[in-house]
C-alpha cells in the first residue's frame, strides 16, 4: 500500500544552523498520524517542506505516491492543510472567503454551507472574518482545509485558540471524516493527551530530529501511556527509552 506522506532522509539548515536532521516519516493511508514536540521542535518547519513552502537541502518527499520537486505539484489539489496562522480577506464573510478557495482551487461551490455547518459557523452571515473570535478564524481555517473532501490532511495544530467542547468538538469531527472518507490525516501538536485521543501512530519529533515512530496500539498494549514514553525519549522523566525496544 502507498503511503500518504513518505519523507526520507530530509535536511534543512538556515545560515548555517540545521532545522531539520535526516527525517524519515511514513504515514500510511488512511491513518491519522499525530506529530509530537515542544514548540520550536520541528513540526512547523518540516510540514513546510512537504508543501515546499520552504525546499530542503538533501531528502525526499512523497505525498499520496508522487515525488514533490520544485515547481508545479498537481497532488496539492488533492490535500487540505493549515500551515502556521491561516490568512483570510479579513473584510469578507466566512461564506466569501471559502468561495475564493473554490477559485483558486478550480472547484465548485456545493461544498460550501455543508462544510461551514459541519464547523458550526454557518449562521456568521455577512460577518467579516476580521470579527471572528481565534476559535472561530480555526474553524474557518479547518472548513477551508476540508473544502474539497481531500485525500489527506495536513494540520499544523489545529486546535489552536479553541476552547475545551470545540477541542472535543474538532477531534469528533476528524475522526468521523478518517472513518468515513478514509482521509488520511498529519496532525501536529505539542498537547500529549489529545493526540493519544486520536493517533494511530505517533512521531516524535526534538531539535529537529526525528526520535521514533510508535503506534499507539502498541504502547496501550504495553501498558504504557504516551506521556511516559515521550518524557523517556527526551530523558525527562519517566521509564528510560532502552526500555522500549520499539521505540528507537
């Protein structure tokens, strides 16, 4: 089976200094994936280089089969993302800006109201996004990213500025489109137990290394929960990483 997103051996330094260190990933088709670390760890910068919003110096990347190289990438059409703070046309309505992806995207507007209810701000109106509250802005940002029914998600924390019932609410949500559509999904976060609440695999990421792939089912087995791993990874607490043969 192909995998969604397949890195190897990816590295990146700016002026000298390394972001990224030999980074191999897989997520496979139809799982949801959570990408742990601390801010600052990584998962911004790596998620960049699979849009190649910012191109690596050594490595690949393939996203659902094909090979990203510099300049036109068709398979982008197939993927919803949020990458760092969303942008809008903060004068225009939810409605509106979601009509201008449609352009951008080629795609047509039927989508629009299911997936702004689905987010639950359908009933905004005419309300410029300007006015939107941050939890809203990220519903807007999830709505815009789930548009066209794409085959695989990338979110760069995307809970964000919301509250605790539009965490539970967006986690709801993710799930029922991974079941239902089979979309894969790339879920960055620095929260440990929401992602335990979600992932099939988690991949762990510190100081621009990759330190292990781990699938949840096999920690939960184990009976091991994903905050002792993480702290033994990191040497921070916990039991220490020999410990977990499947972790290195």
């Amino acid at each position: 089976m192909t995998n969604a997103v397949e890195v190897r051996h990816l590295s990146k330094s700016i002026e000298g200094c390394p972001i990224l260190n030999d980074i191999c990933m897989n997520v496979r088709q139809g799982e949801v994936y959570g990408f742990l670390g601390a801010n600052g760890a990584g998962k911004t910068s790596l998620m960049k280089t699979l849009y190649h919003i910012i191109f690596p110096d050594t490595g690949t990347v393939c996203l659902l089969g094909e090979t990203i190289n510099k300049g036109n990438n068709p398979v982008f059409s197939r993927i919803g993302s949020i990458i760092e703070s969303p942008v809008f046309y903060s004068h225009l309505s939810a409605y509106e800006n979601m009509e201008l992806h449609c352009r951008y995207m080629g795609a047509g507007y039927e989508n629009i109201m299911e997936t702004l209810t689905l987010l639950g701000i359908a009933e905004t109106g005419n309300k410029a996004v300007g006015k939107f509250s941050l939890g809203m802005k990220q519903r807007l940002a999830l709505a815009r990213a789930m548009l066209t029914k794409p085959d695989l998600l990338i979110l760069d924390e995307p809970i964000n500025g919301l509250d605790p019932q539009g965490i539970i609410e967006v986690r709801e949500l993710l799930l029922r489109i991974n079941h239902e559509y089979h979309t894969s999904i790339l879920i960055s976060s620095h929260i440990l137990d929401e992602l335990s609440k979600i992932a099939d695999t988690i991949g762990i990421i510190d100081h621009g290394a990759m330190l292990a792939e781990v699938s949840m089912k096999e920690l939960t087995t184990k009976g091991i929960d994903l905050e002792s791993y993480y702290l033994g990874l990191l040497g921070g607490g916990g039991k220490n990483v020999e410990s977990y043969p499947y972790g290195n």
